[in-house]
C-alpha cells in the first residue's frame, strides 16, 4: 500500500512540472505575440502619420504675392515759354497753346502770357481754339515780383488772379471769358475741361523739373 501512494506521489509531481513548463511556455508565446504585435501598431501608426504630414504639406496652397500697379491717369503738360509744368488729367492732355505778345505792368513789372485750349475741343468747334472768342482753359501769366496786396484796386498792376507766388514772380491766371461751341454738348464739354484745368492748374503748378 506505502509503495502504491509513493509511486502516486512521484506521477503527481512530473504532472505539476509539466503543467508548469506548459504555462510558462504559454506565457512566453503571449508575451512575444504582444510584442511582435504592439511593434507593428507603432509602426503603422509612424507611417500613418508620416504619410498624413507630407500629404498636408504636399496640399498646402503657396501664398502669393501679387502687386496691383494702378494706371496712369494724368500727364506732365510743360509750358517752356513760362518755365513751368502742370499735371493735367488724360482727359485733357491734348493740350494746345499760343505765346501772346510780351507785355509790361505799369509797376514796370514783365510779364508773359498763354492762351490754351485742347485740340479735341478745337476740332469739335474752331470757336474754341486758341484763337476763338473765348479759349476754355482761359490764359496763363508769369508777371516778374511780387503779386500785388490789393489787385481788386490795384487792376493794372495785376495779371490774372493769383495762383501762386514764387521767390521772383507769380503765376496767374484768367478764366475763359465766357463759353465757346454753338452746341450744348461741346459748351459742357468746354465748360468741364475749364473746370479741370483750373484744378489741376492751382493744385500742381510749379517750376519746370
């Protein structure tokens, strides 16, 4: 009987130890899986977002830098004779002038004059050409001195109203003496070009650059 249980014993304790190799084996293939496996997750998820970044990249719009370069609307129009320059409108850039006779104020002051028009205007009616009955952009002065301090009394010592003074002489000007064409749209025309000339006349006027 004593022999019978030991031989149940031994039996017993080869059982324990292969139970035990069996499930440290089991544990190891688990492990080794788990970590075959948690490499490649890492591995996917690396290349996911690798592959996300250089499509991002790839995607991204460049920005550019454009410049808008606005249009040229006036012209430099020079008048040699006075030694000066006005910026005009394109409008009315075909300007056209006539020197008039050098003249002497009665202060003993030298002054130089031009009459203008604009050459489309004198194409639309001869009436507003230089020469006409009253030229629309009206007549310039260069008078020598100083513009006098009181010209409304003082009307012959004085040529046009003042556009501006100048260390040795001044510049005026004379409106058009009255409105040239026989139709209504070239007596609007001219009455707007006046108008711009007059502006840009008072506004840019200055010595020849």
């Amino acid at each position: 009987m004593k022999k019978f249980r030991s031989n149940e014993t031994g039996f017993s304790a080869i059982e324990l130890v292969l139970i035990i190799v069996i499930v440290v084996l089991i544990g190891i293939s688990g492990w080794l899986v788990y970590k075959n496996h948690h490499k490649n997750a890492a591995a996917t998820i690396s290349t996911t977002s690798t592959s996300k970044a250089a499509t991002s990249t790839s995607t991204t719009p460049k920005s550019t830098s454009t410049s808008t370069t606005k249009p040229v609307t006036t012209t430099v129009f020079q008048i040699p004779e006075l030694g000066i320059e006005i910026t005009v409108p394109n409008s009315i850039k075909d300007i056209v002038y006539k020197v008039d006779p050098a003249g002497t104020l009665s202060t003993g002051q030298q002054t130089q004059s031009v009459t203008l028009s604009t050459q489309t205007l004198t194409n639309l009616d001869s009436d507003c050409s230089v020469n006409g009955s009253a030229p629309p952009l009206g007549t310039i002065y260069k008078t020598t001195g100083q513009y006098p301090s009181n010209p409304d009394v003082d009307l012959n010592n004085s040529s046009g109203g003042l556009v501006k003074q100048f260390s040795t002489y001044y510049i005026g000007w004379s409106n058009p003496q009255g409105i040239c064409g026989t139709s209504a749209s070239t007596q609007s025309d001219a009455s707007a070009d006046s108008n711009l000339f007059s502006t840009a006349l008072h506004s840019t006027v200055q010595p020849i650059q």
